[in-house]
C-alpha cells in the first residue's frame, strides 16, 4: 500500500485506490490523468465516457454500482471545498463533466 492510498474492498476482493492528489482548483490536468488512469485500471472508465444504458441486462446490470463507485472516488478524491459543488449529481458522468468545464484550462 502506497502513502496516501485508500484500500477498498468489493465483493470481498480488496483493492486500492490511490488519493494522493486531490483537485484543489489548479491542479485539473494532472488531477484528471492520475483519476483516469486509476479508473481506466479498474475498468470503469466507460462509467465517465457512455451514457447509462436505457436497459440494465447482462453486463448492463452492473452500471448502477459501477456508476456510484466512480462517483464515490470522485468525491474522495477532491478538496472540501470543490465538494459542494458535485455532491448532488446522479451520475459520475455529469460530475466528471462539470470539473472538466470548471477546472480545464483547455475548455475555459
């Protein structure tokens, strides 16, 4: 376990999930590559890129948990004050969405 690390544990299968770098405002760029990296790891970076499927079958079925996973990190892995801001949102999708807006130097 690295410093700064957070260890969960899912269907009794125990992972970690690295927070050392949390979005303060300034930090999107390298804030965003460390999260997708960690996320794409986990493989539930399409929870950030597709929309929710209209019928949950199959490996459909899991979206609802993977969605509140990913949203979970999110609000784990940014400072109290942003916090606020994405803790009412349904979907990791949208928060993702409006940190990017936000934050980006790219899109501002």
């Amino acid at each position: 376990k690295s410093e700064g690390s957070t260890d969960y544990k899912i269907d009794g299968n125990s992972f970690s999930y690295g927070t050392t770098i949390k979005l303060n405002g300034s930090n999107y760029e390298i804030w965003s590559r460390v999260f997708i990296m960690s996320v794409a790891g986990h493989r539930k970076k399409y929870i950030l890129e597709e929309d929710e499927p209209i019928e949950k079958k199959g490996i459909d079925a899991a979206w609802d948990e993977d969605n509140y996973i990913v949203m979970s990190w999110i609000m784990n892995s940014v400072k109290s004050h942003i916090a606020p801001t994405i803790a009412y949102y349904t979907k990791a999708k949208d928060m993702w969405s409006f940190l990017r807006k936000t934050y980006s130097h790219a899109t501002n």
